[in-house]
C-alpha cells in the first residue's frame, strides 16, 4: 500500500460543487482506497492505494466524482514523498507558519510550465507578492492576503495553461501532519 494525498480543486466553494466531507471519504473507499481521511471542506483527502500509478488514481477519482456528483472537478494526485518534499522545499523559512502561514500559498500544477509562462504570471504579480517555482508547484507570498491578489486559480491556469489547485502553508503543514501519523 502506498500513501497519498489528492486535493480537489474549487468545491464547496461559494456554495458551488458541494460535496460532504464524509460523503467523499466514502466514495474514496468504494475505490479500494483504506484509511481514508479528509481534511476541511476543501476537499483533502489522505488515503492509502495498492496502485503505483498517481495518473490513474488521479482519473478513476475524477471519474467518481463525474459520475456521482455530475460535474467535473481537477483532481491532484501526490505521493507521501512528494507531498513532503513539496512542502519542506518552500522557500519562505525566515516566515512563521502561525503568523504568515496564511499568506504563504502553495500552487501545485499538474506540470512544469516552460520559462516565458513562468515570466508571463511573475510579471502579473502585484510587487509585493513573490513568487518562487519547484518542481510541479510553486510558492507564492501575498502579503495582503489571497484574497486580494488576482493570482487566483483560474488565473494562474490561463496564464500557465495547466490544471493548478491552491493551499495555504498552514493547510499543507497539517496535511503533512496527517499523511506521517
């Protein structure tokens, strides 16, 4: 069994795409997904998987959600490993998690965007928001809050032409949490 994490990207958001935590946790288990957790509404799911392969996991769980649900939500895929790496890789160590940990975002994008996209969404960046890239994420401090800036999902996933879901470090921490326990 490997460990994974999957973030759905834009439900229970503004009253759009509603789906009940415990709902997704048991639709997760009609997968053959074990130890099934969910953290916030935002759609976190922490689970166990016999599959090696996060590209299927990735589809037969939007798949799911399609066909339970009737509308289509971009589902993120990650190993414990990477998952982890992603997190200890942000760059904004000299920040506290308690009080900038809802500043500090972390993007995770289906893909490495090439250099001219990258360019293209740093250069749409207020100038005080910075923005660092990893690899398959990139990490972003907005210092007036997300809610503010305009580098919001929908923006980044023009800009970049890829799938992207966002969480504040304070959520990635807590996922890493749960994925160690």
């Amino acid at each position: 069994m490997s460990r994974y994490v999957s973030m759905l990207r834009g439900i229970n958001v503004s009253g759009h795409k509603k789906i009940k935590m415990a709902d997704l946790k048991k639709l997760y288990e009609t997968l053959a997904c074990e130890n099934v957790v969910t953290y916030i509404q935002s759609g976190n799911v922490i689970f166990d998987h016999a599959s090696l392969d996060k590209k299927e996991l990735k589809k037969t769980i939007e798949k799911a959600i399609e066909d339970k649900y009737c509308f289509s939500v971009y589902v993120d895929v990650r190993d414990k490993d990477e998952f982890l790496e992603t997190f200890e890789a942000h760059p904004f160590k000299n920040m506290t998690l308690e009080e900038d940990g809802a500043k500090i975002l972390v993007t995770f994008i289906e893909d490495n965007p090439n250099q001219e996209k990258i360019d293209l969404l740093r250069s749409k960046a207020h100038p005080t928001e910075k923005i660092i890239f990893g690899n398959r994420a990139f990490y972003m401090h907005c210092p007036n809050g997300y809610g503010k800036t305009k580098l919001s999902n929908a923006f980044i996933e023009n800009k970049l032409k890829l799938r992207a879901t966002t969480r504040n470090l304070k959520s990635v921490a807590k996922l890493c949490d749960l994925l160690s326990a």
